[in-house]
C-alpha cells in the first residue's frame, strides 16, 4: 500500500477528551475515530490490526475443534423472557418494538439463540459434542464508555460455546479452550494473567477472567507474588493477605480480554434443548461459552507496546510488517529502488507500507514511530553514498546498514527474529 492512497489521518496530539494511552494513540496514528460516545469507526490501519486478531482467533478455534458460524444480532426478547435474564442485563440492553409489534433486542450476548439454535437441530448423544463460535458485533449501552474501545456500547466479540452430554465432556472442552485463549494472546503479544473468577449473571459454576496488566486497566486483579495466586478484586472489599500463603496481596490494574465459563444447564433447561441418552433417556444438553473481546484487544496490545514515540505492534498483529521510507522522492535513484524493495516485499507475500509522501525526513520518521511498523527500511543518503539502506527495529530502535542487493534476505531474517 503508498501512503499516499491510504487514509492515514495521524495526529500531533490526542484530543483532551482521550483518558488512557491505548486511547490517544489510537486516535494519533489514525487507527479509529469516535462517531459518538462509545461508538468507532475504523480506519484501514485500525481495520488491519483488527482482521489480523480475528485470523489468530480463527486459527486456534480451528485447532481447539470449534466451527464457526455467524448469528444474528438481532434477537427476539421472547427467548430473554424464557431464560431469564431480561431483567439481569437491565439497561444495558438495547430494546425496541419493530413494525410487526415484535419485542426485540440487539445481541449484547448470544447465549439464548445458540441454545435455541442447538435446541431444534440437536436430538442425540451421538450428535456431541459440539463446539461452535462466531466473531460478530454486539450492543450494550453503556451509561458511560471510557477507553475507546475498552468500554464501548458497539465492540467485536469472539463467543465460542461448547455442547456436551455429560461433564466430562464439558471439562475436556472448557481444558482445550483454556489452552487456546493462552495461545490466542500469547501470539497477540500480550502478558496476562488467568484469574479465577465469579461467573455473575453468566451463570455456571467455574469460570475464569484472563485479564492484561495495565496502567489504565478499568479492572484490579490481587495477586500474591509469593504463592502467585491470583483474585478478582471484590467492590468495597480490602482484601490484604492471600488466603492460601498470607502473603501480602498486590494491587494490579487490568483489561479484562477473555471470560470463560462452565454454564451447565442453566439455558438448555431454560430454553428446552434435550436429547436423548444412550438408554433412551431425555436430559439437558451441558454447556460452556468462551468469550474474548477481538476489538478490545486492540487496546490491550497498545497497553502494553508503547513508547514515548507511539505505538509498538507484535509482529502477528501489526497492520504491516515493513514500511518503505524513501526519504527524498524527488531522487530518482532513491524512488526507484525504493519501489523495487516494495515490489520484492510484495513477491514475498510480506505485507509493506511505502511513505511516498514528499514530506521532510523528520516527518515521515515520526509518523513511523507513531503507527508503530516492526521494520523500517530508510532509503536516503546512504543509499546514493554507498549503495546501502538502513533497517531500523521499532522496537529496540537498532538499525543497521545493508547492501542494497541483500535487503529482501535482511528484512526476511529481521522479520523472522521479531517476536
């Protein structure tokens, strides 16, 4: 992609209205753009990092056995009613009557209609199990979003939900999707902790939070560094001492990133979804649900991969892996072998940027260091000196000169070093 077809609308400075560093330099580098209060757009930059979160999702729900469908997010309160928890989401849920007189809400979760879904296509043991996901958009609204895309009414959700006969099923998927949420951020470039946790209106018995350490986190994990214990962090209680070492107990700020939960029977009672044992006995379908927020990772990762320069992305997510920086476009030396790096990148399925804007040096470094590309490669005058370029890493800032006809091998081994 050339910069200069791109919409690319980067920022000196964060709007005062931007609370958390995830926040201002999303808004800095172009990533999104606030329609409303708690409501984005995203912008190509934004948009890449968030498809490149969706793959790394897809592939390790590939693994763990899930198949992936995609249900509406419009839903009828009928099946609210039936479960019960119209009244525990409150008004969070967004609710209205439509033309025909049909009660409707758009999808905060989907927990009732996968289990209607399951209900009517599901009769026999031989059927399970069934792991199923989608990654779609839901609706809350929010009294009062912060953090950009932390607390939004409108986010992107992974919901994973596993069917089962009986409980060992149940702990052997609740097991393979613990594993794969491990993975799932591992690979997103994240530390994070795995917190036991209250399943809430939820419902279930065990369920644990994967929470993301962070200045700004709206959340607070207690962990015991000596015993490594971790707690959720109870509202109006001052837990001091771990239960298990009485250890002294740390306060953490978090983003919580995932939530997964052992349902058990709570909506295939509810709701009707039976079937039918190896003795011809009728019981209730077991089920788990595994969620993560896709877009809100967004902002963990910048959370924990910054500078003072802006932001740092993990390879695995960076909307480009390289970005081409011909420092005087008017050369045309300097432009045309910078187009010829650009195209070798392209041959090699390696994703780049080419800055061909006719901007001064110190603007185009800035803006690189701002959206946060692992890999730059600078073309200026060295290259018309001695016939070499340099490739600067984002993160440790290093850089080093190498010979033009060697710069595809270079970038592919620097890029093959990032983590």
């Amino acid at each position: 992609m050339f910069w200069s077809k791109a919409f690319i609308p980067t920022l000196k400075e964060a709007p005062e209205a931007a609370e958390s560093i995830s926040h201002k330099l999303m808004l800095r580098a172009g990533l999104v753009r606030m329609l409303m209060s708690g409501v984005y757009s995203y912008l190509p930059l934004g948009l890449r990092v968030l498809k490149n979160i969706q793959q790394i999702v897809r592939e390790e729900m590939s693994a763990a056995g899930a198949s992936e469908l995609l249900l509406p997010a419009l839903q009828p309160k009928d099946l609210w009613l039936k479960s019960g928890r119209d009244k525990d989401m409150g008004e969070v849920m967004i609710k209205f009557t439509d033309r025909r007189g049909r009660a409707i809400c758009l999808g905060p979760t989907h927990e009732e209609v996968i289990t209607d879904l399951v209900k009517d296509n599901i009769s026999s043991y031989r059927q399970l199990p069934v792991v199923l996901y989608q990654i779609q958009t839901k609706f809350r609204d929010e009294m009062r979003p912060r953090f950009g895309l932390v607390r939004s009414c409108e986010f992107i959700m992974k919901d994973a939900y596993s069917f089962d006969k009986d409980e060992a099923g149940l702990n052997k998927n609740y097991s393979l999707m613990l594993e794969a949420y491990k993975n799932i951020f591992r690979r997103c470039g994240l530390d994070f902790l795995v917190v036991e946790a209250d399943s809430g209106v939820m419902g279930g018995k065990v369920s644990h939070e994967f929470m993301v350490p962070a200045k700004d986190g709206e959340d607070i994990v207690l962990s015991c560094p000596t015993c490594k214990i971790m707690l959720p962090h109870k509202d109006g209680v001052e837990e001091s001492l771990c239960h298990k070492c009485k250890g002294k107990l740390n306060k953490v700020n978090a983003i919580e990133v995932g939530h997964i939960f052992q349902l058990g029977t709570k909506y295939t009672s509810s709701l009707g979804a039976k079937f039918i044992d190896e003795q011809g006995k009728f019981n209730d379908i077991i089920m788990g649900c595994y969620g993560i927020g896709v877009s809100r990772l967004i902002s963990a990762v910048i959370e924990q991969n910054n500078d003072a320069s802006g932001i740092i992305w993990p390879r695995e997510v960076s909307p480009f892996q390289v970005i081409v920086l011909p420092l005087d476009v008017t050369d045309q030396q300097i432009m045309s072998q910078a187009l010829g790096i650009y195209e070798l990148l392209r041959r090699e399925n390696i994703e780049a940027l080419l800055d061909d804007r006719d901007e001064r040096a110190g603007i185009k470094f800035k803006d690189a260091d701002l959206i946060g590309i692992p890999i730059s490669v600078v073309l200026g005058k060295k290259l018309k000196e001695q016939n070499k370029i340099e490739l600067v890493l984002r993160k440790s800032k290093s850089s080093v000169l190498v010979d033009i006809d060697q710069a595809i091998n270079n970038i592919k081994e620097a890029i093959a070093n990032l983590k």
